[in-house]
C-alpha cells in the first residue's frame, strides 16, 4: 500500500495567506496518485491563541506565575477583559466576515490601546484618504501587535507574528543552542502547536511528515513538530526541507538533528520526496535517494544515487490548496508601505512562471544554488491553465507570481494568453528593471491584470551595479520605472546599502538618487536592506574579488550560510542605517524631498555628487524606437466603425474617412483618407490577440506599403497613428 503524507508548514510565516510550499508538493503527489494532507500550522495556532479561550488562557497562566511585568504589559493585563471581550469580533473583522465593525473600531473608544498605538499621532498623514476599513485593519493590527509585545514579554520570548524563535535558527553553525531551547519545558505557544499537530495527525493518519521550513524562523517550530512526533508516534517517519535547508543545511554533519527528524532533503522537493517515499515503501535502497541526508551508524550520510533527473515544471503539477482554511487568514495592515501592505493584505494564490533566474548573474544573491541557476520556464498555455484550475479550486483570483525574476518575454506571452482567454487575474511580481520592459509592455501587463511589480535597484550606483553584475545603469531603472508607472502599475524598488567597497560618497549619491525618483513620481514604494554575504554567493566564494576579507564564522556542523566579512575600502556601513530608513519613511509618503541628505543623519556626510535633475533628464529622453525584427504587433481594443464625410478645403472638397472606436471609459475616433481606412478597417481583425498567429510588426509595415498606401515610416508620424499608439495599439 503506498505510503500517506502530511505536509506541515510550522508556525509562522504570513497572517494572510499560505506559504505555497506544501500546495505545490501536493499538487505533485496528486500526478502520482499518492495520498497527502497539508496543514499551516502558523494560522491555525494565531486562532486557537487569538480568540476568548485563548486569551482566557494567556490571562490566567499570567495570573498564577510571579513576573514582573513593564508598565505596558501591566496596562494590557489590567485591561484583559476587554481584550477578552473585543477579540473574537475583531478576528472576525481581519477575516473581511465582519466589515461593519470598522465603524467602532475607528471612533477609538472600542480597541483597548497599549504602546502599540503611541505612534498614531500621524494617522491622517499616513493612511491619507484610505477607507475607514484600511485604517480599521491598521488599528485592529496594532491592536495585536500590542498582545504580541504581552506574549513575548510574560509568556514566550521567541514568540513573533510572521516568525517563531528566529534568532535561533540565523548563523546557527551550533545546534547548541537550539537544542536547549527544545528541550525547555512547553510554553503556551508549544502547548498549542501540538494539540493543532495532533489534530492533524489523527485526521491524516500519514506514514511520513513532511516539514517545510522556508525561513530562520519556521526552524524551531519544525524542530518542536519532529520532537512531538518521535515522542508519540515513533513509528512515523519524518523529513524536513525547505528555503532554509536549501541555504543553511548543505553542509550539515550534526547528528543531534536527527533525535527529531529522520531525514533532511535539498533543493526542489518534488524528486526528493519520491524516492523518499518509494523507499519507505520498499521499491528503492536508502543509497538511492536523491539529495536527502539521514542518520547511518550514528554518522550524518548523504544519499544521491538516484539516477533520474529533477521533475520538469510542466510535470509538477498544478498547486494544490485543498485542506488550507482559505477563508481563516487575516487581512493585516503592519506598517504603511505600499508593497508591504500588499504583501500583508488579502490572500495570494502563489505561482511560479519559471524555475530559477533567467540572469543568475548578480554576485549578491546564491546563484551557485540551483533554485537560482537551474533556469526552466514553462509555457504560457501551461501557466493559463494552473491559474485556471487554481482559481476554480479557491474562488480566489489574485496571483503573487513568486519568481526570483519573471521573464519579459514569458511574462508578454502570459499576458496575451489571460487576454485571450478573458481570464480576470489580478497579479504582481518580481522583475528586473531591463530594458525589454518597454512601455507597450508595460501596457499589455496592466490589461492582462498586473497591479505591481518590485525590482532591485539595489545601490543605485553604476560603478557598484557594474561591480555586482547587476546587468543594469540607474537611468535603465528609471526609464522602465516610469513606464511601469505610467501604465498604471505600481513600482516597489528592493534598496541595498553596504555592498563591498560602498563609499560614504556612493551612500550619499545612492540617496539623491532614491530621492529623484520618489520625487519624479515613479517609484511608489521601497526598502532599504543591508548587504549580507552568504556561503553561496560569488561576494562569499571569492571575497578577494570583492576586496573583502571573510571574517567567520567557522564551518560548524549544523548550519551555514551568513558570513561575516570586513569591508577596508567601504564606509562604515552601519551608521547610515537610520538615516536612510527614515529618509525612505518619509519619501514615500512625499514630503521632506527637499531635505538636505545631511538632516537625516547625526554625522556628517558628504554633498551628493548627482546632478539635481538626473533621473528627470534621463526618463525624459525619447525611448529607442528602433523595435525588434521579431516584434508583434496586437491590437487591445475593439473593432472600428468606419463612416466616410466631405470636408471643405479651399476649393476643393475631400472625403475623410473616420474610423471609431468604444473602449469601457469613451469613445473616440480618428480621421485618414479612405484607402488607408478601408486598409485599416480590413486589417484589425488581424491584429487581435484572440488570433492563433501573431501579426509581425514587420509584415505589417510591408502589408502597409504594399497596398500602395505610400511610405510607413511617414505614417507613424500622423496624428492617426498617434492616436491608435495612445489607445490599445501595442508593438510587442
């Protein structure tokens, strides 16, 4: 009999939606005809804490034990009835089932209020115009936030929304530490992770669990999972994988790691968990394994004889979300940045277009790893028909994309392909800022339903771009940024500080240029990061070439990625944390543009080196026109109408021919002669994405001259043509 699986995402990723990881394993046993259940154990421990049993719980294990409280957590103490009261209506509300209480939940007398709220005295400033139900879910996400400062304080220090025990799984060379920790006596939170566990076992009933760990902060929860699960059920085999063992665990020599799990697997799961699983039924040798670690005679081993290669994305299957409480997650408002409020707000179906990055070139990021080297897109009509699937599986129509990079040309053909099929998608992505997104391509992503994109701009600095590989100048960034933005499509762009060899200088001009494009209106959102050097980075493997020195820490048994590193020709990197955060706050928010770079910081720095007007003189030059030979040419709207009216000139009358158009907003018209009307009239039909054979731009020039209608090139300059370029005519 084929063996069961569980599927566990431990606690915590995001309030709002699941991590995709165990959907997509799912989705893969379902084309092997294996049984499986999925479960998310973060939402569904947040419930069975954040509700009046819970809170009840919390209140009274406070009540019995003799901590000192702050004055803070003493307020929320004192207040535990009305938190007690307020709760589960307030949960209601954050799972959109109960959007009349953002009435009471604004005039400010429902919420009780802790230090959480102290920082509302810019409410208006903030949230602007926003609906009374974004301010609701901002205040309602304050409000736990403040029994989350509680929690952490009295109850358990490692405890954190969207992460559990992070510190102990970042740099963990030693499992020391982590160890201790597990073998701690429970805590409320433990407490409630296994009771929702034990429920999902007993349900399941699996032959193996199948813990997915993407981040430093799912690790102690997966530990706790395998620990409770090698205590009362021994006979089920366990196995962890994920984001995090993919980074930190390809090293691993620590056998304590396997008191709580039996196996640790690398990479894509899919070929991993078939041998895996074909071993526990007795079909393969533990030798034959396919990259997946285990205890032999007290020694860590790792087995990769398999011979078969990793399952092709088109045979991976669609996502699977049944056993996920779709309809549970919680729609939060943390903090007030566009992208991040996207991130945290309403529930993403996830999908990836393409296995790995189609540049794999940029010397900060783990491109030695194959999630990033191994690059393996799928076809459009494969993508359209899981996103069709997904959507008929949850009712839910919004997609994050979650590639390291969507691929222009994947992401043209995934465009026309949701148009043709009158699919409603609403989607966003990751990108990088190249020069293939061109401003009709930009155009046909929003039609298609693309509300967002984010991109590195990183340094924004050329010499450091350059020094990283980045394949990118700020002024490319800025040209398709402002593309992006004037079709309507917001730009968040991911900032980098403290690359090697960043001077103060480089800080400063990076500044001023983040400045310019905020205040030119075409980036809408960003996030400064501090450069880290990971194992399996070019800037890691060869700090030399980076004019770095790697400090540490040693190769240790269990974990390995984050490096520290000494930077002799950069600045002092840290200093400049605070200002650049707060200079970015208030950016986004459009004010302080006019600063000088040195109010933002307590110590001097240098004037910006930066022309003034920069990025404003680089968007404004005109784009290269110059299409390529292998150009389409598509038209978005619907068909014209065409009359024909005399129009006096001099003594001469002429007829002209109008051609109109109705689009959803107007309708509009424009005027030519009649042989190029007639042409025109004849020719749409051909330029519709509904038709199996794209229209080369090409072509239709010649097409164009052919029909003797003169040269094309003096065509593109009236105001006909203008016009149709202005409403739904796109070369692609």
């Amino acid at each position: 009999m084929l063996k069961k699986s569980l599927l566990i995402t431990p606690p915590f990723t995001q309030l709002n939606t699941p991590y995709p990881a165990t959907a997509y394993l799912k989705g893969f046993l379902n084309t092997l005809g294996r049984e499986s259940y999925q479960a998310d154990l973060g939402i569904e421990v947040i419930l069975e804490l954040f509700c009046a049993t819970g809170l009840r719980r919390l209140f009274a294990e406070l009540e019995a034990s003799d901590i000192e409280l702050t004055e803070n957590s003493f307020r929320i103490y004192s207040l535990r009835d009305d938190y007690v009261s307020t709760i589960d209506p307030v949960i209601r509300f954050l799972k959109n089932r109960n959007p009349t209480l953002a009435h009471s939940i604004c005039d400010r007398n429902y919420l009780p209020e802790a230090s959480r709220f102290a920082q509302l005295e810019d409410m208006d400033w903030a949230f602007g115009t926003m609906g009374i139900h974004d301010k609701a879910r901002h205040l309602a996400t304050l409000y736990l936030e403040d029994l989350g400062d509680l929690i952490q304080e009295a109850i358990d220090p490692h405890f954190g929304f969207s992460r559990y025990a992070e510190r102990l799984g970042r740099s963990a060379t030693s499992f020391d530490e982590m160890e201790e920790a597990l073998e701690m006596p429970d805590t409320l939170l433990t407490q409630i992770l296994t009771h929702v566990l034990e429920r999902k076992i007993r349900i399941s009933q699996p032959d193996l669990v199948c813990i997915s760990v993407p981040f430093p902060g799912n690790l102690y929860g997966g530990f706790k999972c395998g620990q409770y699960i090698k205590r009362h059920y021994p006979h089920i085999k366990i196995v962890m994988g994920g984001g995090f063992a993919n980074t930190e665990l390809r090293s691993l020599r620590e056998p304590r790691v396997f008191n709580y799990i039996d196996f640790v697997c690398l990479d894509d799961g899919e070929a991993p968990l078939m041998s895996l699983l074909e071993h526990l039924d007795g079909e393969r040798a533990l030798a034959q394994m396919k990259r997946v670690y285990s205890l032999v005679d007290g020694q860590v081993v790792y087995h990769n004889g398999a011979k078969e290669k990793d399952v092709p994305q088109r045979d991976t299957g669609t996502p699977d979300y049944s056993d996920l409480p779709l309809h549970d997650y919680l729609s939060v408002i943390e903090i007030v940045n566009p992208m991040h409020r996207l991130w945290s707000d309403g529930r993403w179906n996830k999908l990836t277009l393409a296995h790995g990055c189609y540049w794999g070139k940029c010397s900060f990021c783990d491109i030695s790893l194959d999630y990033i080297r191994r690059y393996e897109p799928m076809t459009a009509a494969l993508l359209c028909d899981r996103i069709e699937e997904i959507i008929q599986q949850t009712q839910q129509n919004g997609f994050h994309f979650v590639d390291e990079a969507a691929p222009p040309a994947l992401l043209r053909d995934l465009a026309l392909e949701i148009i043709r099929r009158k699919l409603t998608v609403v989607w966003w992505t990751n990108i990088r800022f190249e020069k293939n997104f061109t401003h009709d391509l930009c155009l046909l992503l929003k039609a298609s339903g693309c509300i967002a994109i984010s991109g590195g701009l990183e340094v924004a600095s050329d010499r450091l771009l350059e020094k990283m590989k980045k394949g990118v100048t700020v002024a490319q960034v800025a040209r398709v940024a402002d593309g992006f933005t004037q079709a309507g499509i917001m730009v968040h762009a991911y900032l980098m500080y403290g690359f090697p060899t960043q001077t103060a200088q480089e800080t400063i001009d990076s500044l001023e240029m983040v400045r310019q494009l905020f205040q030119a209106g075409i980036v809408q959102s960003g996030f400064w990061h501090r450069f880290a050097m990971t194992a399996h980075s070019p800037v890691g493997l060869y700090p030399e070439e980076f004019d770095v020195m790697r400090l540490g820490p040693d190769t240790g048994t269990f974990a390995n990625n984050d490096l520290e590193h000494n930077d002799p020709l950069g600045a002092d990197h840290d200093r400049f944390a605070e200002g650049l955060r707060k200079s970015l706050f208030n950016y986004m928010h459009g004010v302080c543009l006019d600063f000088p770079h040195s109010r933002w910081f307590d110590f001097k720095v240098p004037a910006t080196s930066i022309s003034p007007n920069y990025i404003e003189k680089n968007i404004s030059e005109l784009p290269d026109l110059n299409n390529r030979p292998n150009a389409i040419i598509v038209w978005l709207g619907s068909l014209p109408e065409m009359s024909v009216f005399e129009e006096k000139r001099g003594k001469r009358t002429v007829e002209i021919a109008e051609l109109v158009f109705f689009n959803k907003k107007k309708e509009w018209a424009i005027e030519t002669d009649i042989a190029t009307g007639e042409w025109l009239l004849e020719v749409f039909p051909k330029l519709l994405i509904q038709n199996a054979e794209p229209y080369a731009f090409e072509q239709f020039k010649n097409d164009f001259e052919a029909a003797g209608l003169g040269s094309f090139e003096a065509f593109s300059k009236t105001p006909a043509w203008k016009n149709l370029k202005e409403n739904s005519l796109l070369i692609l």
